[in-house]
C-alpha cells in the first residue's frame, strides 16, 4: 500500500451523507410535531378565551330587549299612541347605562316607533325594519339574535329582540344593538388572527378587516341573492377568500391565506350557527424548525468535519510514522549492505590473511618436516653409509659372502627413505589436477584389494557394505585410495594387540553426500592425540613406523575433495572416521 493512500468507502461515505441530510430533516419533524402540539394546545386556551369574552358579550345584552319590553311605558305608547319623547328619553338613559349600541321599540307593522339615538341626525324612528329577521322571529314570539349591518351607519352588530307584549298579543318589538368592533379592536391590538364565520361562511367578525366579510366558500347566486334579500350586509359585496387546509400530523390544520400560512383551529359558538377560528402564523413553526435543523445539520457537518479532520491528522501521522519506519528501513538497509561489504571486504581480508597463514603454515610444516625428514633420513643415512664401509672393508678382505646381506640392509634403508619421500611427494601434490567423476565404490574396492595381504597377515577380520548402484563422487580416485589405504592402515596398526582384530568399512548416501565409515575395535584414539590427530607429524607409532603425515595428507585430500573429515571413539572400544564427500550434480538430482 502507497503511504499517502486514502481508501474511499463507499458504503460509509452514503452512510454519512444519509445521516448529514437525513437526521437534521428527522429532527426538524420530531421539533415541529412537538412545537405544533404546543400551538395546538396554545391556540385551544386562546380560542376558549375569545370563545368565551365573545359569548358573555352577547349574554351581558341578552336581557336588554327584554326589560324594555317589560316597561309599562313602552307598552302603553305601543298599545295607545301619544307623546314618543318620554319613551325616546327612557331608551336614550337604557342605551347609556347598558353601553349598547342602539336601542329602539318596531311596531307590529315592521317600522321604528321610538329609538334612543331619536335626538340624532340619523335617528332610527320611521324606519320599516319588517324585513330584518330578528323582528320576524319576535313578532312569532321569540327571542332573536341576528348579526347584521346597520342600515343607516353600516356598523356592523348583532341585534337582538325580544316581543313586547299585551297579554298574550305581540303588540311590537324591543330590539337592542351591540356594536361588536370594539371587540375588533381588542384582537387587533392584540396581534391575534382570529374570525367569527356565520352560518354561510361569511367571515363577520375579524382582527383582519380586508377578510370582513369574505365568504370561506364560494356563494352561489341564489345564496347571495337570499342574503341581500334579508340586508344582512348591504354594503358588502360577498367576495370568496381564498384558503387552501391540509391536515398535519393527523391533529392540526394548516391553512393558506394568500401567502401567509397558519394554523388554524376551529369551534362552534354555542347557542348559535357561528363559528370562530383561531389562526396562529406557522412562520415562528418554520422559523424555529429551521433553526433547529440547521443547528443539527451544522453539529452534524461539524462533527463529520472533526472525525474526517482527525481521521486525515492520523492518517497524516501514520504517513509520517511509515516514512519514518521506511526511512529507518532504508537505513538498516543500507548499514546492512555496508555491513555486507565490509563482511566482504573481511572475508576476502581473511582469506587472504589465510592463505598467507596457510603459506606461513607451509612454511611452518616444512621447516617441520625438514627437520622431521633430517631425522628421519638421518639414521638410515648414517646406517647406509657405515654399511658401505662395511661393504668396502668386506671388498677389500675379499668376504664376498657377507656382502650380500649388508647390501640388503642397504636396500631396506632405500626403501625406507623412499617411504618417507613418497609421503612428502604426496603431501606437495596439487588438487585440481585430476577431478574427475568416479565411483567411491571402485575406491574402496581398490584400497582393500591392496591392503588385502595385510589383513591376512595381521589376521583382521573386515566387514563391509556397500549400495548395490554406483556413488558418484568428483575429485582424484588414486587420493581417495591413499586415505583409505591410510585409514586401513591406521587400523591395522592400532590393532595389534587387540584379541580379535576388526575393521568395518560402510560406503552409503546420506542426502546429498557420500559417506565413508570406517571403524576398528582397536583402542580407540591416544588422548595425548585428541584433537590435533588431522596436524602433520602427530603420531603415537614408534619411530621408523609412523611420521605423522597420513592423516593430515588424507585430511587436505577430502577438503580438496570439498568434503568433511571427522574422528571419534567407539564405545566400548574403537576408533572411527567418517569421511562425507558431496554426491554429483546429476546423483543428486536423480534423487530429487
Ligand atoms: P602415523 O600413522 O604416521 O602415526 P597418522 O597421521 O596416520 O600418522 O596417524 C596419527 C596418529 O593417529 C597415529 O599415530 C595414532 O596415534 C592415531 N591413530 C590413527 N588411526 C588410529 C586408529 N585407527 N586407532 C588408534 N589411533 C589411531
């Protein structure tokens, strides 16, 4: 993976996006439904309270019409005529202490006989209100409530009436007028939005006065015509108000007037067909659903910001910490090859510190041998030459008998410091000369065929085994002989004074090497020898028999041959030698 590698996942990215868009929105839902259960219950009280101010308006005048219709006065001006001053006055005095908009006295025949307001320019005496429904349903003998427009003034209000009676006769009608705009005003200067519809829909009381008198449902004709009919509001065209509602959250109205949106609530008055509604303005819902939202989408995006912000720091810090660690490995690297190269560098130092050693060691075995060579040849030399004398003195006395004899010792000489040459010679040889591939079972079949007599002679017992196919090997056959002869020949040496002499040679592959054991039950290696048995000119043997080179001979051959070399004891008795050689190339494979 690059250093700087940013993964992209896309499943979280969606995940993240899903919740910055998705949870804002969720909550805005839960604050709405929440704020609107709040205006609900809000706009509920309210609408009880105006429901109820509204109603104990239309209570506190209910009785008006009735009293006068019980003044005897009023009657007696009805039933017998005369004077209408006094009636005026008590209707003006009845008018100022109730706080009512107007009071007057219809008679039977629908037209105002006496009229608080009779001293105005305006008055309403003489006026034919036949028409107005309030006097129909007292003139039946009921109590009537109608809301209406004034007729002279056009004040809106509601009329209430009530029969005034002579005995069970209806002999006219009291009628009293409320003028509802202060209560208008009141919801104004309140900052409410709130309308009272009538029967048709008509928006007759309202804090709004361009909605007065708007229909919340298109009139047809025949309707309106009915309204006009009956001067409900003669001066009003009965304009449609345009709204659209829906239901939200399954309990609350939202409704659209022009382009403000509201919620609205809705309520019978009780004790007539009216209706009243309470609007509350949906902008502080939106407002405040907006607020939160955003509050959350921002803390959402800011949190997002924070953990990608952190998330690119730690990773920045893991870049770093693997540049760190790269360069670090960079450095091992390259002391680890500094360090190759000076082991080079030492190596080849060494080796040829070693070759010089090696040479010095030469040197070293020569000046050895010489001297051991000196002494070896010294003895017979000397024996030689005094058996030449001896030879001359014989020659000159004529003994021609004993010179035979004397010439054989000479001859023995001869052949012992042929011995001791012959080793030298072998020692100084050079390896590469003849490595070529051969089958060490030739070679031990060879050794022992020339050690044979030996083995009779010194009466040894050999056992051997060897693998029926041929062991390849590479390097000198005739070398490989020379050690094993000198390994047979260790043997039989160390085994003269052993009861029941023994030799063991087994030739077998063990991986990808040839190894030659070779084993006596002889006494085992001299401790005094130990580890110095492979060095020149170690020996235990008696001088004249062993000079000490065959072992460190046969050791150079096998590491020539890139072989291994190793001596141990036997228990309970014995030496042994083991002598492991690299199988060939094609052997090796074979096995494969
Ligand atoms: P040499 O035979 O001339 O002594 P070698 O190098 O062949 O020289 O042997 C060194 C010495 O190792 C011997 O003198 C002998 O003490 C010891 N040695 C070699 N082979 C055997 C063996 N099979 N048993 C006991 N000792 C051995």
């Amino acid at each position: 993976m690059k250093l700087n590698e940013t993964r992209f996942n896309a499943p979280a990215v969606t995940m993240g996006l899903l919740l910055l868009v998705g949870l804002p929105f969720i909550v805005g839902l839960l604050v709405q439904y929440d704020y609107l259960q709040e205006l609900k219950q809000v706009s509920d009280e309210r609408l009880t309270l105006y429901e109820m101010t509204l109603d104990s308006e239309l209570r506190k005048y209910e009785y008006l019409p009735y009293l006068i219709s019980e003044n005897g006065m009023v009657s007696a001006f009805l039933t017998k005529g005369g004077e209408g001053v006094p009636v005026n006055r008590f209707l003006k005095r009845v008018n100022t202490i109730a706080e009512s908009s107007v009071v007057y006295i219809i008679g039977t025949d629908g037209v105002v006989k006496a009229a608080s307001n009779w001293d105005r320019p305006n008055a309403f005496i003489g006026l034919d209100l036949g028409f107005r429904p309030y006097f129909r349903d007292a003139m039946e003998g009921r109590q009537g409530t109608f809301f209406g427009v004034g007729i002279t003034r056009g004040e809106p209000g509601i009329y209430i009436s009530h029969p005034i009676k002579d005995r069970d006769e209806v002999i006219g009608v009291a009628v009293a007028k409320i003028a509802l705009s202060p209560l208008e005003h009141l919801w104004k200067e309140g900052g409410e939005t709130l309308f009272v519809t009538d029967a048709n829909g008509v928006i007759v009381l309202t804090s709004r006065p361009s909605w007065k008198y708007m229909s919340l449902t298109p009139l047809d004709e025949g309707t309106i015509q009915e309204i006009h009919n009956r001067e409900h509001y003669p001066r009003f065209q009965l304009k449609h108000l345009p709204w659209k509602t829906r239901t939200r959250f399954g309990f609350v109205q939202e409704t659209t007037i022009g382009k403000e949106r509201f919620l609205m609530n809705t309520r019978g008055i009780s004790g007539t067909d009216w209706k009243i509604s309470y609007l509350t303005p949906q902008a502080p819902l939106w407002e405040r659903t907006l607020g939160v939202s955003l509050t959350t989408f921002v803390l959402l995006g800011l949190a997002v910001l924070t953990r990608l912000f952190l998330r690119e720091r730690r990773q920045r810090e893991i870049s770093r910490q693997q540049a760190v660690e790269a360069n670090r490995i960079r450095d091992i690297n390259r002391q680890l090859e500094q360090e190759v190269e000076e082991r080079k560098r030492t190596e080849h130092e060494l080796r040829a510190a070693q070759e010089e050693l090696i040479q010095a060691g030469k040197l070293a075995a020569l000046g050895e041998m010489a001297t051991a060579i000196a002494h070896e040849l010294n003895q017979p030399i000397a024996a030689t030459k005094t058996y030449v004398a001896s030879c001359r003195l014989m020659l000159k006395r004529d003994k021609l008998d004993d010179l035979d004899p004397t010439l054989r010792k000479v001859s023995e000489l001869g052949d012992r410091m042929a011995k001791v040459t012959g080793q030298l010679k072998s020692f100084a040889r050079k390896t590469t000369d003849k490595e070529i591939e051969f089958d060490l079972r030739q070679a031990v079949k060879e050794a022992l065929n020339l050690m044979k007599h030996q083995f009779v002679v010194e009466n040894c017992d050999l056992k051997l085994s060897m693998p029926g196919q041929p062991v390849q090997v590479m390097g000198d056959r005739m070398r490989m002989e020379q050690v094993l002869i000198n390994l047979f020949r260790n043997g039989l040496d160390a085994l003269q004074d052993t009861p029941e002499p023994l030799i063991g040679v087994r030739l077998y592959e063990d991986g990808d090497r040839a190894t030659i054991h070779v084993w006596d039950n002889g006494p085992g290696i001299a401790e005094e020898v130990g580890k110095k048995i492979f060095e020149p000119f170690v020996t235990t043997k008696k001088e004249g028999i062993g000079v000490g080179l065959g072992l460190s001979i046969s050791y150079k051959i096998v590491k020539d041959m890139r072989g291994d070399f190793r001596v141990a004891n036997r228990e309970p008795n014995g030496a042994e030698f083991f002598i492991h050689l690299p199988l060939c190339k094609h052997q090796q494979e074979a096995k494969l």
